[in-house]
C-alpha cells in the first residue's frame, strides 16, 4: 500500500496534532537530530513512534499511528478497531502480552499545500471542499525492547544469552506459549508469530508477544484468510488452505528455530526464508544447529508439515516446554547421551502445569 504522506509530511502532521493538544494531555513526541519526531518503525500499514510524559519524561511509550496510507475506508477501521479488541483482551489474562494503555481516533483536513486544521461544523460548505480528510488512530502501548534489530541489512538480537544459551531460550519459549494459549482460550488466533512482534520487558523480566494486527476471532475453529509472514506461516496458510489456532503453533516453532539455528531459517543460511525448500510438500526439517535433542524435537514436532502430526494445542506445547525447564539446559553434547522424553502422541489429552493466564504483571 503506498503512502500518501512522506516521513517530513507525516511528521509535520504529528507536530501540528500535538500543538493542538489534542492527544493526550501531557505526553509529548520524543525528538532526536533536531526536531524530528523519534520513529521507532515504519510499515505498510503503520509508523511508530516514541512518546513521553512532560513532567515525568522517564514514562515511556511506543505510539502506533495508522491511517497516513491510503484511505483505509470503513473494513480497514473495522480492523483496526478488531486489533485492539483482541489484543487487550489477551493482555488482560496474561502476562506475556504487550499491554495497550490508550487509544485515541483523530480526523484531520488538509489541502494541497499540506496546510492543516482541526474538523469545525461551523465551516462553511463551499470552503469544506478545498479539504481533503485525514483519519488517524494511535494507539499507546508499553515501550519494550525488540528481542530482534535490524540494520543495513543485518539482524541481531538484543537480549543477553538469546539465542545463544537454551535456558533463556526456553524462558521466551515459555512466555510466548503462555500468551498463545490466553489468546486460543479466547478463540483468537494472532496469525504473525515472529521475532519482529516479540518484546522484552526488562522492568519485569518477561517477553511479550505484540502486534494483534492481522489477528482473528475463530469461533468455528478454522479459517482461510491468506495472512501470514513468509517463513513463519505454516504451509496450510501458504497453500490457501483452511487453517486452525496449530497454524501459530508452526508460527513459534520457527521463531524458536531461528534462535536455535544462528538465526538461519530451514535451508538457508541466512535470515531468508528459502520457500521452494520450506514450503515443498511434505518437508522435514533439518536440525537447528544450535539446540539439544530434547528441544530439537519439540521443534520438530511444532513444525511439522501437516497440522495433524503437530501438537494438539499450545497447552501441550507449553507442558513439553515446561517439562525442559525443569530438567536444566544441558550442554548438547551431554544431552545427548541422555534419552529425551518422548514426545506426547497426537491422541494424547494433557493438563497444563501451573497458570497459563496469569494477572498482567504490572
């Protein structure tokens, strides 16, 4: 989708609605190289940025402003309104997914010369003409550190002894399950498990899932809609198939072969998803380089090919994870010589250990 406004417009834009006072009181847009607005990202659909509250600058937040793109018309604010539902009621019941704090629609009327001004019902109609209307939302969430970061074309990630210590590992692996299962409780399936929508939340040591954008309410238990990122979508998805709440299952089984495999995707050798390869039917995946048996297989059993010779449910899923957190992380050449626990049969019926949806943290 192209933009209508450039980063010196958008920009431009956010200065004038914060002049006016009319986000919320007292939270101001960060700065840096001057007066340029502090953008944490910018999408298709979305740019984010940095905020803070004037009179204790250390409250942070991460604002999500959408609607500079092409008219979203009324499905795409429909969407957008599904988004916030979805994800706040997962954040209610569970720790492990990032909080909104507020949410505010604003429209806004500008001409060719990008001269701005606020809706009056007192204008006349032959001057509402020379307008054109904005419609943005911005939606206020906890500002979190991005497990991954990329930059000129490389990625990284951010936490300490990710990716290369499996005990860390397993505890994202544990958190993210937790906030699969409170979602798929709710019937919601988030449909873009990945590094990118993965934060750590340092205050309380605890990773969040994130971005509910294309998530969906699945009371029948299936849908078909073709949304998904290539190299995390299941191959349901990819082949236009129907697909139930195991397709983010293949989702997080591929976020943890990524941090087990040096952050390569299945045959490939770099942070690029090799299709013909991943996506060919029937395909087994090699073994991430990086992780012991016992996890390899759980990764295994959480990718693979067809639904039915994963896990029933990310409850058992969360049960296996749990089950290697308390065994320790091994070096793997030890836990090697030590016979892994079999994975549980797909007929199976398994009851979780300990809360899955827990209070919010904070």
């Amino acid at each position: 989708m192209e933009s209508r406004f450039d980063k010196e417009q958008r920009e431009h834009i956010l200065r004038y609605l914060e002049q006016q006072g009319v986000l919320w009181a007292g939270y101001v847009f960060c700065r840096e190289d001057g007066d340029h607005l502090k953008e944490l990202g910018h999408g298709n659909f979305a740019s984010v940025y940095e905020m803070y509250l004037s009179d204790i600058p250390e409250v942070r937040s991460a604002v999500k402003v959408i609607g500079f793109d092409d008219d979203l018309g009324n499905a795409g604010h429909a969407s957008i309104k599904n988004e916030i539902r979805l994800q706040r009621q997962a954040a209610a019941v569970c720790r492990g997914v990032t909080e909104i704090e507020a949410t505010e629609t604003i429209s806004i009327l500008y001409d060719d010369e990008l001269q701005l001004r606020l809706p009056d019902a007192q204008m006349q109609e032959e001057t509402e003409q020379d307008w054109s209307l904005l419609q943005l939302t911005f939606i206020r969430m906890q500002l979190l550190r991005p497990v991954l970061k990329k930059k000129a074309g490389k990625v990284e990630l951010t936490v300490p002894g990710l990716g290369t210590e499996e005990r860390e590992t397993l505890r994202l692996a544990e958190h993210i399950a937790e906030a699969l299962c409170a979602a798929h409780d709710k019937k919601i399936i988030h449909r873009d498990v990945k590094l990118e929508n993965i934060f750590y939340d340092a205050k309380y040591d605890v990773y969040k899932l994130g971005d509910f954008g294309i998530a969906r309410y699945i009371d029948g238990g299936t849908v078909r809609t073709k949304a998904f990122t290539g190299g995390y979508g299941a191959p349901e998805i990819s082949n236009g198939e129907e697909y139930d709440q195991t397709a983010d299952m293949y989702s997080l089984g591929i976020t943890l072969y990524l941090l087990a495999n040096h952050l390569c995707y299945p045959f490939s050798d770099q942070y690029r998803v090799n299709k013909r390869e991943q996506y060919r039917e029937g395909a087994v995946l090699p073994a991430p380089s990086n992780a012991s048996k016992a996890f390899g297989n759980l990764i295994h059993k959480m990718c693979a090919f067809w639904p039915e010779q994963r896990y029933r449910t990310m409850k058992q899923v969360l049960e296996e994870i749990r089950k290697l957190r308390s065994l320790g992380a091994l070096p793997k050449e030890q836990e090697e010589k030590r016979a892994p626990a079999a994975p549980l049969d797909a007929g199976e019926s398994t009851e979780v250990i300990g809360d899955v949806a827990v209070s919010v943290y904070e």
